[in-house]
C-alpha cells in the first residue's frame, strides 16, 4: 500500500516543459502536421525557375523530419545529439535548396529554408537547447552568404536573409531564459509536495498495518494468554494450540507474502497432522503481479493440504531470480520439489534424498 501510493504521487502531474508547452498532445501534433503542410505547399508554389528539382525535394524532407523531431522527441532539455542534428538540418536544407533555385531569384519565397527554419529554432529555444539554435543560425548565415558570394550577389546579400529571420528566435531566448527556471523550480516544488505527501500517506499505511497485526494478535493470542494466566496446567490440546499459533506467528514473521487466510489454515492442519512446515520470505514476490502472487498462495496451500507427514519446506527465493517460488515436500515416499517461476508457470521433480533446514535456506 504504501510503495503504490508513492509510485502514484510520484507519476501524475507535467514533468518538463513539452508537457507544460502540450506538445504530447493530439493538438500539437495536429498543427504540427499543418506546419509541414503548409512549408511544402509554399516549396511547391514557388518552383520557377527550380532545376533540378530534386534538391528542393530533399530540403522540405529534411525540414518536415526535423519539424516532427524538435515537437515529438522526448526528454527536457532535449538530447545534446538530438539538438545537433536538429541545428544541422538547417544549413544543410539550405545548401541542398540554394544549389537549384535561380539566380536572380524569381522571388524571395524561393529560399524560404531561413524562414521556415524559425519555427524549428523556437521551439529548440523553448525546450532548453538555445546555444543550438544560435549555432544553427550561423552555420545558416553562412550557406547563404556563401551562396551569393558564388553567384556574383554578394556575400552580405545572401547573410542578411537568416539573419532578419532571427528576431522571432531572440525572443523566444529571451522567454526560455526567463522562464525555464520558473518552471524547473515549480517541478522541484511540486515533486517535494508529492514526495512529502507519499511519505505521510506510507507512514499511514504503515500504521494501519501494524494495527491490524496487533489486533489480530490480539485476538489469536489473548485468550491462550488468559489461560496461562489462571495456573492450571495446560491439557496436551492447549499446548498443541500453543505451538500452532507461535508457529503462525513465525510465519508472519518469516513469510509475510507467503501468510494468506488460506495458507494460514493449510499450514495449521498439515502441523496439526504433525507435519513440519517451515517458511522462509526472502522478497522474490514483493514486485510480482498479483496472478503470480494469487497463483503461489494456491501452490503453497496445495502442497501443504496433500502433506500427511514429514515436513514441508517453503521459500521465496530473493529479487532477480527466474524461479520466485521453492516447495520442497518430504514423506516417507520421498521428496518432491514444486517450482513456480516468474511468469507463474509451475514445474515438478522427484527425488529420494532428504535434506536439513540448512539446505533450503543456503540454496
């Protein structure tokens, strides 16, 4: 009870800024898709003069696959080699689309690459990786530069382009400077409250388990207690009962996730026919799913119904293990051991040679 309600504290709420900024979302990703649409038709529109086509082709693919990636990619800030490709797709984009546009230009919107190339650089900006962005808008100044430097325009003619383009980015710096602190320190607020409310509610949890152990104990001890208490020698039943319930006890002790009403009951009848049950909890199911933990209760009261003698040895191996689940069973027609792996699945085998308690618990 108490590690889920720490699990679900710990999971709800925005964790970086493309969750506050909605970009998971069915909107984001449909204006994304409008985004890119839009960029091809404006290629498409403007293609006088374009030859060979080819390279405007591969520079609307390569803006609309860097478009996606600076919306869709995860982690906050983005990945250092994710921001790097995406500040390469730029320049590249722009090399590829400038080799075949005409010169002079039939208009300006035929070397639309610095244009588009703003939206990408925001977002970048916005999502912590703006040193990249600034990066890229060089890297684009200088393509384009060196563009109409080869083409007789000028070099300045050419830098100018990417350059105008970059007021939309120096504000969104300017935004993402401001307000990716605010954020990171309402995130670290919000965990801190989250974390603090999990660990009252695991406390609580923890109280209310104990209270419930001690009023069962309570009531299972109570009254063999007040029988001690008058004096009078105890009847060979009495003492019986004396021993079943220390053995209960120590199971709950030993086996917690092994202790379930049915379990309980199987295990007192098998001593009661005077089998001896040892069990031993070493975690193996403490993250199992509960059909594993449902199945291992029926396997342990299973063995432990069909023991008419001898004694009854029961583990849960620890964490990592592909088996979680151990019985070994001795009677006078041998022993039997009873596998339950990870998944549930259940195995047999058979043998003739007896064992100590030692060798269950150094397995």
């Amino acid at each position: 009870m108490a590690t889920a309600a720490m699990t679900l504290a710990t999971s709800t709420g925005p964790t970086d800024v493309r969750e506050v900024l909605g970009l998971h979302t069915r909107l984001a990703r449909g204006l994304t898709g409008a985004a890119v649409l839009a960029m091809a038709f404006c290629a498409l529109q403007n293609t006088r003069g374009v030859s060979p086509m080819w390279p405007e082709v591969v520079a609307v693919l390569i803006m609309a696959a860097a478009t996606v990636a600076v919306v869709m990619l995860p982690h906050d800030p983005l990945l250092r080699t994710a921001a790097l490709v995406l500040a390469l797709s730029s320049p590249v984009a722009a090399a590829f689309l400038l080799s075949a546009v005409p010169v002079p230009l039939e208009t300006s919107n035929q070397i639309w690459v610095s244009g588009y190339s703003s939206i990408i650089y925001v977002f970048m900006c916005l999502r912590g990786r703006a040193r990249y962005a600034w990066s890229s808008i060089a890297l684009t100044v200088g393509v384009y530069g060196a563009w109409a430097a080869l083409t007789d325009q000028g070099w300045w003619t050419g830098a100018t382009t990417p350059i105008y383009n970059s007021g939309a980015v120096a504000v969104a710096t300017a935004l993402a400077l401001a307000v990716r602190p605010t954020i990171r320190s309402i995130f670290t607020l919000r965990q801190q409250s989250m974390t603090r409310a999990a660990e009252a509610s695991a406390v609580a949890a923890a109280q209310f388990e104990r209270n419930l152990r001690l009023r069962d104990l309570d009531e299972l001890a109570r009254p063999l207690l007040e029988r001690i208490a008058t004096g009078t020698p105890l009847s060979d039943h009495e003492r019986q009962s004396c021993e079943l319930l220390e053995a209960h006890l120590r199971d709950q002790l030993r086996a917690q996730a092994l202790v379930t009403p049915s379990t309980a009951a199987a295990a007192r009848a098998a001593r009661g026919r005077g089998v001896e049950v040892l069990m031993i909890d070493d975690g193996g199911l403490d993250d199992a799913d509960a059909t594993v933990r449902d199945r291992a209760s029926t396997v342990v009261t299973d063995a432990l119904s069909a023991a008419g003698d001898g004694d009854v040895r029961i583990r849960v191996l620890p964490p990592g293990r592909s088996t979680v689940l151990s019985i070994y069973r001795s009677g006078v027609s041998g022993t039997r051991r009873i596998d339950l792996d990870r998944s549930g699945r259940m195995s047999r085998g058979n043998h003739v040679v007896k064992y100590s308690n030692a060798d269950i618990e150094d397995e």
